[in-house]
C-alpha cells in the first residue's frame, strides 16, 4: 500500500481506503458479519483511512467500525460527517448546538474521546457563506471533540469556499472519470493551500465497475433505485449524476484501457491517483473480495498520456453536456 500526506494534518493515509456507507444501508442487503470481515481484511492490506458518517444506517456503519477497531492494533484514521441528520436539511440547522450534538453522538458510536476528522456533511451551499459554522467547529478542536475538521461538497463552488476558512483541512467531492472538472480549477488552488482532497464516489455508484448492464436491477432500499432523478437526495451521488444508459457506452469505450489481469474497477481507481492533489480514492465495499479488488488498483502502472487522453476523449463525447456544468 502506497500511502500520502492528508493536507497539513499530520496523517499519512493509504491512497486506497475504504468508504463506509455501503455497510450502513442503502445500497441494498449487507450483512454485518460480512461488514466486519471486510474491514478487518482492508486494515490487513494496509487500509488506515475509513470513511463514514453518522447518518450511514443511523450510526450503523459507526458502530461497526469501533466493533472492528477494538480488536486492532494497527493506527487507523476514522473520518466521519455531520449534518445530514438534520430534518429539514436546512442551512439555520448547521449550529453550534446541533453541531455538538451530532458529535456527540459519533463520539459515542464510534467508542472514542476525540474524532480524528469531520466533515459537514453536504451542507446547502449556503453554509459555506457563514463562517459562525466553521468558528463552531473551530470550539469544538479547542473542547477536544475533534482533532481536524474538513468538509464533503457536492459543488466546486462549495469546494473554492470551504477552503477559503484557514482550518478547513480536507475536502471531500466527487471525482472520477466521469466527473472532471474539480481538476480543472479546485485542485490547484487545494494544493496552494495544502488542503488534503477525499476523491468519494470514485467508481461512480459502480458503474465504471464494469460489472453493470442495461437489464441490471437494484433493490428497492438501494438508491440506484430509489434516486436515479433526486428523488432523495442530490442526484449527482447516484451514478455520478450520468445517465445510466449513457454511462454504459461509456465504459463500453473505457474497457478498452482494462490491463491484462486487472478490472475496469481497478482502472477506474488507478486514473484517480493519476492526479497527486488527491489524497486518496475512497471506494466502498461490503465484502472481502471487493476489499481486495479495491487496494489491488494502487498495483496497477500509472496511465500513460494516450490512455489519459483517450479517457478525456471519452469523458467528451458521452459524459461532459450531463455533469461538467452542474456541479
């Protein structure tokens, strides 16, 4: 495992870690023995960066990962995310109270004195215009709730703002071969700032897996289903905000680029860490063989310029009218 520094924390994280929102819920059956395998065999292939948030099953997804963390040894980075329990999702709700509140609470799930890093949970774009939001989270270093505190955005908007605010360590956005414009501008100026960027999403819902086709199903409490058009949340968390039918060409081209002995998934991962402002890709899984399929990408050989470009060339014709504007 190849790991890299985390913004102007003192952490150095693997570039591979693993997201947890699959083993709290909505993305279909997931079983917790199977949960707790997976995490245990991803801190065995050098995973020290796990990525949740306290609303991932209702604090399921937390309470599994202390569960797994009592039995371990190794140094392990816990991030998780707050405000997304507020109803409504409303900008008044990111205060100082709620704010506590909700550490409070991961604090509890996660068994532990002090969070390792949090982040405001896509907050309205609004927020990022208040900064009485980021002096709340600033008490909460001082009180030794957190130890950092970033933030996770739908919007490079958002991202440019977040990172205005001095102690804003890290930015979590979407980023994969389908969603390239933070590269474009948000990356230049995170590295100016040496703010530590999460690349979330990264397989984007799995459709740059290469597993998926048109007649694939999803099950009812699997937002593939339920938020193909927002009806839930910001439809760019699902499928990255492409049109699945779209998507599929897509990969049809990119599979293209697949090495000999590796997966589109692998692939997917490798051409994020193509770009060094990115920290680490953080792809979820729920079982071992996904754990593994996941770190082994940090194996694969860099992409040359003419596979990064046929990438882009790809990116251009079927995905760049959909996304690139909107966030």
């Amino acid at each position: 495992m190849n790991y890299r520094t985390l913004g102007r924390t003192n952490y150095r994280v693997s570039e591979i870690s693993f997201g947890a929102w699959a083993i709290g819920g909505n993305w279909g059956a997931v079983d917790d023995d199977e949960s707790l395998k997976a995490l245990h065999r991803a801190i065995d292939l050098g995973v020290n960066f796990i990525d949740t948030a306290d609303v991932y099953g209702d604090g399921r997804s937390e309470r599994l990962i202390a569960q797994a963390l009592k039995d371990r040894s190794e140094d392990v980075i816990v991030a998780t995310k707050a405000g997304r329990r507020l109803d409504p999702h409303v900008a008044d709700g990111y205060n100082a109270e709620n704010l506590t509140a909700f550490i409070e609470r991961s604090l509890r799930n996660l068994e532990t004195d002090c969070l390792d890093l949090v982040q405001l949970h896509c907050p309205p774009t609004e927020v990022y215009y208040r900064p009485e939001v980021f002096a709340a989270l600033d008490d909460l270093v001082k009180a030794g709730k957190i130890r950092y505190y970033g933030v996770s955005v739908e919007k490079v908007e958002e991202a440019l703002k977040a990172i205005e605010y001095p102690n804003v360590q890290t930015v979590q956005i979407i980023f994969n071969m389908f969603r390239h414009r933070p590269a474009d501008l948000f990356f230049r100026e995170a590295k100016a700032r040496q703010v530590g960027i999460l690349a979330r999403v990264p397989l984007a819902s799995g459709l740059l897996s290469g597993k998926m086709r048109a007649e694939t199903t999803f099950a009812a409490d699997d937002h593939r289903n339920f938020n193909r058009h927002g009806e839930a949340f910001d439809v760019g968390e699902t499928f990255s905000g492409v049109d699945y039918e779209q998507g599929l060409a897509a990969v049809e081209e990119l599979r293209a680029l697949v090495p000999e002995n590796a997966t589109m998934a692998q692939l997917a991962l490798r051409w994020i860490l193509m770009f060094d402002a990115v920290t680490c890709a953080i792809p979820g899984a729920k079982n071992i063989q996904q754990v593994e399929d996941n770190v082994h990408a940090a194996e694969l050989p860099p992409l040359t310029d003419e596979q990064m470009a046929v990438v882009r060339d790809v990116y251009d014709r079927y995905i760049r009218d959909q996304v690139h504007h909107r966030w």
